[in-house]
C-alpha cells in the first residue's frame, strides 16, 4: 500500500477535516488531479467516482485535489483513522494521478441519487 492520499474535499489542506491527517502528512502537498468525476452531496462534503485504470485525464473528467504524503511509521493509523471517519458511503482504492503518482484515495461507493455534478472538479466548502 502506498504512503500517499489524495484528498479532493474537506480533508484537503486548509478545509474543514485537515485536522483529520495532518498529524500524519509530511513535506508539503502538491497540487495534482485524477480521472473521474465529483459530485456535490448536499450535505457538505464531496463524492469522487473515479475513472478505471488506464483512463487519461482531460477537462471534461478531472477530480482536482492535492497529493498528501503520510509518515510511513503512521500510515497504517492515519488509514484506520480514515476509513472510520470516511464510514460506508466511501470505500478506499487505489488511482494514478495526471503526474504518474499512484495514491490512495476515497471512492464514493454510495447511490449518487441526489447528488449534483461539480462543474470543473474542483470542490469549494462553503
């Protein structure tokens, strides 16, 4: 299992869940994004389907989010602690981003009834 995560919503650097993993990220998080799309929940927080394997990224299917490293001596704990605070509607997977970099991320494994496209990819709390 890789020691990076991509994060594209409230866990990302300066959102509302940062606190969530930043005892656990190293070095400085990169900006980078990976085939798929997002989805608006209505309930604050992001949903990710991402493309399968192999599928490039272009401007019409890009989830944009940041590259976290995690300190490999708590990697195993920053996951456990993920995939509780994810919960059901997330399962974690693994994806190569646009620059090549394989990464753990979060899958949104839900129903997407409700949900609306985010134009562009880019999550914005607010």
């Amino acid at each position: 299992m890789t020691n990076r995560l991509f994060v594209y919503g409230t866990l990302a650097p300066g959102r509302s869940a940062w606190s969530v993993i930043a005892a656990w990220a190293t070095g400085t998080p990169s900006e980078d994004r990976v085939a798929g799309a997002l989805y608006d929940t209505g309930r604050g927080y992001p949903a990710a389907v991402f493309d399968g394997p192999g599928e490039t990224v272009d401007t019409g299917n890009a989830v944009h989010g940041y590259v976290v490293e995690l300190d490999p001596a708590g990697a195993a704990e920053a996951f456990t602690t993920l995939d509780r605070y994810e919960g059901p509607e997330y399962e974690r997977t693994v994806v190569r981003t646009e620059r090549g970099v394989e990464v753990a991320t979060y899958a949104w494994i839900a129903p997407l009834a409700g949900c609306r496209p985010v134009p562009g990819g880019r999550w914005e709390e607010g």
